[in-house]
C-alpha cells in the first residue's frame, strides 16, 4: 500500500507594480511520503533445464528429494512474499516432441500435474500441504534417462523461452511480430500471461552431470552466424574458397565433425596388417604412417576392443559415429558451438532490468583445473604426445604438459563422485551463470562453487533461495527522488519490532530502468513480516514560467 503525500513550495512570485511584467521561473518541489506493506506480493517465474541423459538418475532423484524440503516455501510462496510458477524442459534435442518443450507429467500418479504449475500467493495451491506441493515438484523433474546423450540444454532453454518455440501460447499477448518477421517476446508488455511475466523475477536453473553441446543447427534462425542462419556465408564464417555446404556443416552441426576413424568408420575392413582402412585419411592420419596412427589411437588393443572402448562402451555393438558425439568430443570442436553469449543476450533481452529481475544458476560438476589455473574442458589425453603425460589418464589433476590451455581432448572423466552419481564439469552452463554476476550461481569462486560435488542439493538450492529472496527486497519509488532528501522509517503495527529511522546503511536508492520512476529502494535484508516501511524524499516537479 502507498499513500502519497504532497507539499509544494514556489521559489519566486511576481509582484506588482507599474512596470511591465516579466517572466520569473518558479521552481516547483514537492514531498513524497510512500507506505510499503510487507510482505510484498512479487511474481517469480522457474524455469528447470533438467538433464534426462542416461546418467542422470541419482542427481534427478536428489532433486525430487531436496524438493521435500523447500516444498513449504514453495507453498506459501517464499514466506508469503510471491506468486511462483514453475515449468520444466529437459536437455533432449532430438525427439521432435520436445525441443524445449515445457513437461507434461505422463505417469499416472502424476495426474492432474500441469506443465505449469502455480504456487503461492494468489493460486490454486496457495495453503496446499507440503505432500501435495512435493508431489508435483518431484512429477514435473523426474524426467526419466532415455533423452540424448549429446545434451543442449542452453538451446533447449532458448527453445523453452522463444515466440516462436513450443511454448508462445504461454507467453501470450507479450509475443508479438519482430522487425525481422520472426515472433518476438515485448518485455515492455502490460499482459499477464501463464508464464515468463514480464513483471516476473526469472530464474532459470540447469541441473546436469554432463557440459553443454548445443549447436545452430537446432535451431538456425536464432543463431548469429549467417551461414547457419542462412546458408550464405558472411564476414569471416568460412574459410576462402570454401564451399558452402562444407562451410555450414563445419560450422553449424556438431555431428557432422570428424570424431576417431575408429568410431566413425567401424572396425572392419582391415588391411594385410590389421589396421582398420579408415587411418588410410588424411583427415586421421596426416603423417600417412596408418599402423603407427591407429597404434596411437588404439594404444594396443585390437580393432574391435577398440571400438567398443571408445565408441560403445564394454562389449557393446557398434553406433552411428553421431551417437558417439558424447562430452569431450563435443569440445574438441568450440567453434561450432553456439557461443554462450548468444544465449546470456537472449536472457537479458527478456527483461527491462535483468540486472535484478533476472537470476541464472548451474548445478553440475566442479571444474577441474591444470596446474596453470585453467579450467580443463574434458578427459585427460589417451594418447598423449608429451612423453611426460604417458600414462597420465590415471592421474587425479591435469598438468599443464598433459593438457595446455585446458585442453586435454581425451575420453569424458568425470571431476567429482558422490553418493549421487558421478558428474563433468558443465563449463558451458557455469560460464552462462557467471556472465550474470551476483545474480548468477556458478564457480565465480571455487570455494563458492554451486556443484553436485556435494553430494546433496541442499546448499545449492539453499543459496538459490537467499538470492532471489534478495531480489524481493526492491521496491519502485513512485517519483524520482531528490539527491540526499531520502529518509526510511521501519514501523511494525503489531508490536513486532520497534520502529526506528534505518540507517543508509540499510537501504540504497539506485538508477532502475524497470521502475516507472527509474529508481527502487533496495534493502540490505528483509524487513520483519508484517512491517511497513514509511519513504520520506523530495521530488523534482520540473520548473514553469510565471507572467
């Protein structure tokens, strides 16, 4: 509640006498005194990227589990203080039911679960018990293990929030025609639609044991290269002289980059000497030497031991070498990934002020690090060609000789096991979280590092909360306040606290492009429930011209 109160003053008034009359500027101020209630009603949009590869079982359980916990903030809506909606996509690109498609419970003890589903204050569920709350928290993110081993869940996300992806009617009247033709979301809209409310605290949270492989070719009309979007190379997309479809296919799919002769062409038709034909390209073999190239690859083992090491796993059949694209090979090719960028400007492009209304966590393995402080993008090497690193697929830490740069470009290896599962380090989702700042959970400090190295996803989903509980505690000012006029009083009707002028260590007024006014107060912390707190300031009512 507000209650405005407004005191004007004029700096200057005409007098009369017997010379004309000129024009005197009146300068016009005035007194703001604005009343906040708490708690505040805020709305607070979740999305969950949850991986659904085959690995994810344990961590997908622990989520379910650590929902029990916060099911009753979710119930009451952070302490009363929210209206929440939350919707879950999964990582899997390939089923042409799902590209981002928001989940829809199909197990029939999830019956009457939507695809979104609204907690809180002001919904359908608000006061429900917690068993009922957790239940369709845990049918929304137990996505099952069939989806794609090759996961994009930054594309996925993108897909999930787009105009022109699978979930616009729930964007409604906020999607509206881009200057290019394509839908686009208004974050300027006044509708309210189901979800992604332009008024909305976004958080969006990836949960995955495995990094990020998404690529143009998913969705080529959102991608900043033009030979994806297009087909017609500009700037520096290709090299000179390159054709265009090798240009595209370079840079565009993932799939279509050359992964080890043995996986992509099989172990059979082998020569006098035993060597598979496929180290007979130059592509995979550019010294010519084929026997010495496939002992290198292969490290002793026959053709078919070989290619069930690498490309299948123990004793399995041969795969399409595209099915073979697992975690480190995805990384072996950064250039044909979609640049994390594109996707932290799709976020931010969401919201009028994503510095506050805008929070990005990633939960998944902590990085490993060589001894020079670079994060290692993947395994170390199977065949390395610094005689140093022999044998260094058995060591615990990278060196900066096995892998410089970071860049091992050997098999997966997991950078931590727990009770939960083993998981990678998702650097692509951790750099997307750490481009936001105070508003992103990531490995800004290792120590601080939001990981299911834990074990448990009670300290993550803890630190989640106390973020966006920082985030609901700015408020609008109504007009814009004069330098140095601000004053706060904290009240509490029923006795609760004492009421006190707060100290400006308390509070701060900053520049707030969401606030009609162009300012929010922001509180150090919450006030108690129940509070109110009472805003004095002086406002600017511009200057006239008096006769």
């Amino acid at each position: 509640m507000r209650t405005p109160l407004l005191f004007l003053s004029l700096a200057a008034l005409a007098a009369c006498n017997n010379h004309p009359l000129l024009p005197l500027e009146a300068s016009l101020s005035g007194g703001m005194r604005e009343t906040v209630e708490y708690p505040r009603v805020s709305n607070v949009d979740f999305l969950f990227v949850v991986d659904d590869s085959g690995s994810m079982a344990e961590e997908q359980a622990n989520l379910a589990h650590n929902f029990e916990a916060l099911a009753g903030l979710f119930a009451t809506g952070l302490g009363g203080r929210a209206n929440v909606r939350v919707a879950v996509t999964d990582t899997d690109l390939q089923r042409s039911d799902r590209r981002g498609a928001f989940v829809t419970p199909d197990d029939p003890d999830c019956a009457g679960v939507p695809s979104v589903l609204s907690l809180g204050v002001g919904s359908a569920l608000e006061g429900a018990p917690e068993a009922e709350v957790s239940r369709a928290l845990r049918c929304l993110t137990t996505l099952g293990t069939r989806g794609s081993n090759r996961e994009k869940g930054l594309e996925a996300m993108r897909l999930a929030l787009s105009c022109d992806g699978p979930n616009a009617e729930r964007f409604g009247a906020c999607c509206v025609p881009g200057d290019d033709g394509r839908p686009t979301y208004d974050r300027n809209c006044t509708a309210s639609p189901d979800f992604l409310r332009p008024d909305a605290t976004l958080v969006v949270v990836f949960l995955t044991d495995e990094d990020d492989c998404s690529d143009p070719v998913e969705n080529p009309a959102a991608s900043s290269r033009a030979i994806c979007r297009t087909g017609r190379p500009e700037a520096d997309d290709c090299e000179v002289g390159e054709p265009a479809e090798a240009c595209r296919a370079r840079r565009c799919d993932i799939s279509a980059q050359p992964v080890r002769a043995i996986c992509r062409h099989g172990a059979g038709d082998l020569d006098a000497a035993g060597v598979p034909s496929a180290y007979g390209d130059a592509a995979y073999c550019p010294s010519g030497d084929r026997a010495a190239c496939f002992a290198t690859e292969c490290r002793g083992r026959t053709p078919a031991d070989c290619h069930a090491h690498f490309c299948g796993g123990p004793g399995a059949p041969p795969v399409d070498p595209a099915e073979n694209l697992k975690l480190s090979t995805c990384q072996w090719f950064p250039g044909v990934l979609t640049p994390v960028d594109e996707y932290r400007r799709f976020l931010a492009d969401l919201k009028r002020d994503p510095a506050n209304r805008l929070i990005v966590a990633a939960f998944t393995g902590t990085p490993r690090h060589t001894e020079a402080g670079a994060p290692v993008a993947f395994g170390l090497p199977v065949a390395p060609t610094d005689p140093a690193c022999e044998g260094a697929g058995g060591l615990d830490e990278p060196s900066e000789a096995c892998c410089p740069g970071g860049r091992c470009e050997g098999e997966p290896l997991s950078a931590c096991r727990s009770a939960f599962g083993d998981a990678a380090a998702g650097l692509r989702y951790l750099a997307l979280a750490e481009a936001f700042g105070d508003r992103g959970l990531g490995c800004h400090d290792p120590e601080q590092c939001v990981s299911l190295c834990g074990g448990d996803l009670a300290g993550p989903l803890g630190r989640l909360f106390r973020v966006l509980e920082e985030s609901l505690t700015i408020d609008c000012l109504t007009a814009p306040a004069l330098a140095d006029t601000v004053n706060v009083r904290l009240e509490c009707p029923d006795g609760a606290c004492a009421a006190t002028m707060l100290p400006d260590t308390a509070w701060s007024v900053e520049p707030d492009p969401a606030c009609a006014s162009g300012q929010s107060l922001h509180l150090a912390a919450p006030p108690p429930l129940g509070a109110r707190l009472v805003l004095s300031y002086g406002r600017d009512l511009g200057r006239s011209v008096q006769p």
